[in-house]
C-alpha cells in the first residue's frame, strides 16, 4: 500500500546532487515474509518462508550509515515473529547513531503478556527509539482487546505517550475507521482531525498518537476489490513519499519504494547478498523505470501509454501505487517484462509492450552457510 510521509518519519536533512533523482535517505529491512494474519488486501508472499541472514543484514546497515543513509524502519511480514533479526538490527542502528522510524506490526503477534513485555523490553535495551507503528482496520480482523493491551504495554515499558502509530488502510482518509474508533474507545481515547497535520489524532491521558492514511489500492490479493479507475489522475510526487528508499527483502532483494508495488520482481534493483550498496544506488539510476521514475515522474510513464496504447488504460486513477503495479504487471514499461504479483502467479516468463520475453522470479542468490 501507499505509505506517504508523515509526521511520525523523522525528518532527514543531507545534500544531495542537484537535480531529481534517486538519492535514497531511507533504509528499511523485512527480514521475514511470514505473518501470523492472512488479510486479503496484502501484497505480501506470507507463504515464503526466507530470512534475512543476520550478519548479512548488518554488514549492509553499516555500508549505508557509511553511505549517509540516516533513518532506518522495519517491516514484513510480521518483523515480530524474527525477534533475534529485530533486536541484532536495532542495536546495530543504535551503535551507527541512525534515527528510527517505524516497526511496522500487526500487534497481535504475541502469545502473553508476559511474552510481550519481555520482547518489547529487550527491544528498548536495544535502543529501539522510533515508534511502533500498528496496522488497524477491517482488512487486519477485529483484535481490539489484544491491540488495547499491545498499545498500554509498549507505553508502560518505553515511557512514551506518541509510542504508537496507526495506519489504516481505505479509499479515503476518512473513510475505514471504524477499528481504529472501537481501539479508542478500549483505551479511553478520543480521534479528532488535525488541521495542523492533515490528518486524525487520537489523543488520551496517556497517548498521543497520529493516524497515517494509506491509499488503499486494489493489488495482489486485493485485485477483486476494485475502484482504483475513479476517473481523476494522480498528483505527481516524483515518489518522494513512500520512494527515496532501500527496502530489504528476507531474499536479500532491495526495492526502491516501500509501496503496493514493491514485491515485483519488475523493481528489483539489486541484493544485499551479491551486490555493494554502491553498485545497487547506481544500478537504480540506471533502471529502465526506476531511473525515469524519479528524474521524470509517473506521469511520463502516463503520457507515453497514452499516446502510444491510449486503450492500455482503462481509465484515470489517483492512486499512485496501483498505477505503478498496473502498468509493470501488464508490460506497458518499455525494457521490462509484465507480470508477477498473483497477475503472473509471482514467477513465469512475461512479454512487455516492445514483445521482449523476459523471466520473472529468477532464484536467489545462494546464501552464506
């Protein structure tokens, strides 16, 4: 899904070349694929059960503080259910001095509340100094009693009222929180619209905690929902908010976007096994899409199929991502195959719009013993 920046991002200030282009600030890893929920909007192949190698992980997080990476989140899969990976890559960030944004989580991964305290606290001795950021709406289930205890015990045990994030995923930002209202009344809050940040707070005695919307687009195992045609193009952002980023997969795969897209094979722009960080930032620039992507926009992309295969767009979107996923998942980038996702069944060989047959799911590198 769509994931903009917001307040709860820290905010990273480098120099960068002059210009647009791909000049990642953001270093994000999944060390797991597997999740102990099966939501049907997710993009996430839940069933793979890889992992990211430790050491291989952290030698990787060193280059990119050396590199001048500055901000660090975690994501799945569930990033709890790979608790030794947290805690090692958390520590390891704390020592390079990085500023943490998220761990993104379901919240009801734990078995107890004993288990939960005792993780939680070994992730705050790791130096864990960014939010919890919690996935609450109807595609998660209702879980409201183990999220109410979830959010108290992350605020017992790391002292802080803005501890927890929400994210929710909908059409609209005020549309899909009705989950979100049922946690606030568990934990005795209130939700009220912030004209400041442009965007819900819910706000108690004890927490504080910001409301992230996710455009919520029909992918993957979503495609069924539909409505992403709504007739109304998309603003361009140059993917400056969920992009500019180096999201590690548990294969070792780095994406530069931590959008719906994102699991394709389409954007794969290196391995953290095989490849330096260097040789990756370069072959980014370099990429068919993502090199015109961040220097020309999604809108060049439009503008071409448009003018090229006007018919190859069934109609106008707002939605960033599913735009992005639609037109590589159906071939329409030129020097990319199509495919992938549920759309290619995640392998297979796939023609892009130049008739290049091209093979998607390629293995992954062998890794380390």
């Amino acid at each position: 899904m769509r994931r903009p920046r917001d307040p709860d991002c820290p905010t990273v200030t480098k120099t960068f070349p002059t210009g647009r282009g791909f000049h990642p600030n953001y270093l994000a890893f999944s060390g797991t694929y597997q999740c102990n929920l099966t939501c049907r909007h997710c993009c996430v192949p839940i069933e793979w059960t890889d992992r990211l190698s430790i050491p291989v992980a952290t030698r990787f997080l060193k280059d990119a503080a050396a590199w001048g990476i500055e901000v660090i989140g975690f994501t799945g899969g569930e990033p709890f259910l790979y608790p030794e990976f947290l805690l090692a890559l958390t520590a390891e960030a704390a020592q390079q001095r990085l500023r943490f944004d998220k761990i993104m989580t379901n919240g009801v991964w734990f078995e107890n509340e004993e288990s939960l305290t005792s993780l939680l606290t070994k992730l705050r001795e790791a130096g864990f100094t960014g939010k919890l950021g919690l996935s609450v709406d109807k595609f998660h289930g209702r879980h409201t009693h183990r999220l109410a205890v979830f959010c108290r015990t992350a605020r017992s045990i790391f002292h802080r009222d803005n501890i927890i994030s929400i994210s929710y995923a909908s059409p609209s930002p005020r549309d899909g929180l009705a989950r979100v209202q049922e946690l606030a009344d568990a934990l005795g809050a209130v939700i009220d619209w912030s004209p400041l940040l442009q965007r819900f707070l819910m706000v108690s005695p004890e927490f504080t905690i910001t409301l992230n919307w996710n455009h919520l687009a029909p992918v993957e195992r979503a495609e069924k929902l539909g409505g992403s045609w709504g007739g109304i193009w998309f603003e361009e952002d140059y993917c400056e908010g969920p992009g500019q980023a180096l999201i590690v997969t548990p294969r070792g795969e780095v994406k530069p976007c931590c959008g719906f897209a994102s699991d394709l094979d389409q954007l794969t722009i290196g391995n953290i096994y095989s490849d330096s960080l260097q040789q990756i930032i370069d072959r980014a620039r370099r990429h068919p899409y993502v090199g015109r992507l961040f220097r020309d926009g999604l809108t060049a992309f439009r503008d071409e199929i448009l003018a090229r295969a006007p018919q190859a767009l069934p109609g106008a979107t707002s939605n960033h991502c599913f735009f992005c996923w639609y037109i590589l998942t159906r071939g329409l980038v030129p020097g990319l195959p199509g495919g992938g996702g549920q759309v290619g069944n995640w392998t297979g060989t796939r023609t892009n719009i130049a008739d290049e047959l091209i093979s998607l799911g390629l293995p992954a590198p062998r890794r380390p013993s």
